[in-house]
C-alpha cells in the first residue's frame, strides 16, 4: 500500500479494524452476511453507575433528551444525564463492548453500532436482525431511513426503513476488482477486509448519502445511481476517507485540508469533481495532514479534528489552530461531535474525552 504521509500510526488493518470497533470476527469472505429470524429479544439495560469514563472513547453524542453517550473501543456505552454516568455491556444486550458510533431516531430511540446495530429505547437494547431477503433492490433512499457502516470485510453498508434492517452491498467496480487482483487473498490471508469497507456515511444538503471507503475513495448515492471520487484523486494516500464535509458554500471536503471539490452530479453516467485549493498558510503549504472528522458550526465554519495535530478552525479565509493535548503531549483524536448547545467534543484514541471550553479543549471529567 503507498504511504503518502508519515504521521499515519495505523496500519490499514488495524485502521480498518477501528473503524468496525468492537468487530473481533470477519466474515471469511466478502459475501455479506444475512441474519436469520427476527430481531432479538429486548434486553432490560440496567447498567452499571461508574464514576469515570475510559479513556479510548472513540464517539461522543448528544441525544435530543440532553443525555451524552460515549463509545468505548473495548469496554461499552456510557450515558451520562448531567449527574449520573451509566456504562452499558454485553450483561445489558449489546453484542459487543466495542462502539462504532450513535444515532437517534425521529421518535428519540437511540440506535448503537456494536457488532451489528443495536436500538435502545430507554429502558433496554434490542438488536436489529438482518432482513432475509436483503438484495440490490434494497437500494433506496428515503429521508427518515438510518445509515451505518457495515460488517469488516463484507464491502457493505446498513440501512435501516424503522423496519427492517437491510445489509447492502455495494455494486463492483473497476478499482475493487483491481485491489482484488493487486492484494489476492490467497497470498495475503490475513487481509481481513473489503476495499469498499465504509468508514465515514454523511448526508449532504440534497439528501445524498456519501460513503468515505477504506480504498476506493468516496462514494456518492442519490437513489438512483453511484458515483465514485477515486482515491488517486483525493490524494489521501492509505489513510482512506474517514471524514465527508459539506462547506457553507456547498463544496465537499474528503477527508484533506488540500483541496475542496465542486461536485457537479446533474450526469449520473460522467460526474463532475472540480478540485479547488483548500487551506494555505502565509507560505502557502497546507498547514495540517489528514482530517479523522468534521463537523460544521451554526456560523459555517469547519472544525476538523486531525489524527495528532489538533482541531482546526476554517471560516473560510482563515485557519485557527487549537492544540489538544495531555500532560503537555498532543494526543491523537479519533472523532469531534458538535452537541445540543453548539459545543464541540472530541472523542480520542487513548486519552479520554475533551471539550471546548470557548477558547481551548480541556479534558472532560463527569
């Protein structure tokens, strides 16, 4: 695999494994898995009441209800309603103790990914099975329906209709049957993974679904058609897209500080990405590496939070750089999430969770 930039601590194994968190088990081949049989019993979630958090919390989310949840690598989900933190496992029905994200439902369920995808409503953990008859028709976008990255190794993605959970693969490609000739399994056995494998989904301004995949570059979805930004493009080397914004201006960042694309998508058949500068300094390089996750604030500026440089501020003409440090180290970040209120958290890799406090992040403690 090409290495473009030095700061990447993770291999892409092991990167692919944090972006399935909490996934020990890959299919043994690319087929996605589908669940038999209805969804699971609920679970009555009772939790244990704890008085710290661990410190590799990977996502941080703010429910409409006020609680915060906070995902472990390894050690399970957290609530915290402002007095009481709450760390649910696998004694109160997750499937695993290892987190890959949250969502919220219309109706306020709050839904874990956790070895498959988990919906709690308030008092226990049910988890969603698979629906038999998942296939390529199951290819739809509606505006209510939940995306979750899929399976290691199975090259697809979750949506769930309120109803059924459908697990969807996605169409082959030109690059993936590359990528499969270039690295064949049967010299490299140990490559637990799909080079559509999906770290980052984001939904733009016209209800497009984005997927940021491991190899393959980013993935763009309208309910009809695919559209592909190739990652010699993007030029994130294997840092894969972990992180699809949308500007105040309607352009995309994919997972850079280099370049912003103008995407024109009016021709399924021959999409348009026009590459436009991105963020320079007064010498005119790019002053941060790769971007792990990006939120926007209710002004339009971008704050992206990189892997060991920081979060950084871009209103669009100008860049701010907030450290985030521990014991006077940086530390590497893994996601930023923008709360109720407007305030930015930061979930990281080993050093626990952070918060900005108007003019730095400082280490959140319950």
């Amino acid at each position: 695999m090409r290495r473009q930039h030095a700061w990447i601590a993770l291999s892409l194994i092991g990167a692919l494994s944090a972006c399935a968190a909490g996934q020990d088990k890959s299919p043994p081949d690319e087929s996605p898995p589908k669940a038999e049989g209805n969804d699971q019993k609920p679970t009555v979630a009772k939790g244990e009441v704890v008085t710290e958090l661990d410190q590799a919390i990977w996502h941080v989310f703010q429910a409409r209800n006020g609680d915060y949840w906070f995902g472990s690598h390894d050690r399970g989900a957290y609530r915290y309603d402002g007095k009481t933190l709450v760390l649910f496992t696998t004694k109160d029905g997750l499937p695993s103790v290892g987190i890959g994200g949250f969502q919220e439902d219309k109706a306020g369920n709050i839904y874990v990914t956790s070895d498959g995808v988990s919906k709690f409503d308030g008092h226990a953990f049910t988890t969603l099975a698979v629906a038999v008859d998942s296939a390529a028709t199951d290819w739809k976008l509606r505006p209510d329906d939940l995306w979750f990255p899929g399976p290691q190794n199975a090259g697809a993605v979750y949506r769930y209709d309120g109803e059924a959970l459908h697990l969807l693969a996605f169409p082959k490609t030109k690059a993936g049957d590359e990528h499969y000739v270039q690295v064949p399994r049967s010299q490299y056995p140990n490559a637990k993974y799909s080079p559509y494998d999906v770290y980052t989904i984001f939904k733009d301004s016209k209800g497009n679904v984005w997927f940021g995949s491991a190899i393959l570059g980013a993935c763009r979805y309208d309910g009809k058609s695919f559209a592909w930004l190739p990652e010699e493009e993007l030029r994130n080397g294997s840092f894969g897209t972990r992180s699809i914004i949308e500007d105040k201006d309607g352009k995309f960042w994919f997972c850079s500080a280099s370049h912003r694309y103008a995407v024109d998508l009016s021709e399924p058949a021959a999409p348009s990405f026009k590459r436009e500068e991105g963020i320079r300094d007064a010498t005119n390089e790019v002053p941060f590496g790769g971007i792990m996750s990006s939120v926007m604030d209710g002004s339009g500026a971008l704050w992206m939070a990189t892997y060991g440089q920081g979060v950084w501020r871009y209103d669009g003409k100008s860049a701010t750089h907030y450290p985030v440090q521990d014991d006077g180290k940086d530390i590497n970040l893994f996601s930023i999430h923008k709360d109720n209120q407007g305030v930015m958290w930061l979930g990281t890799q080993t050093a626990g969770v952070y918060r900005f406090n108007g003019t730095s992040f400082e280490k959140f403690r319950p």
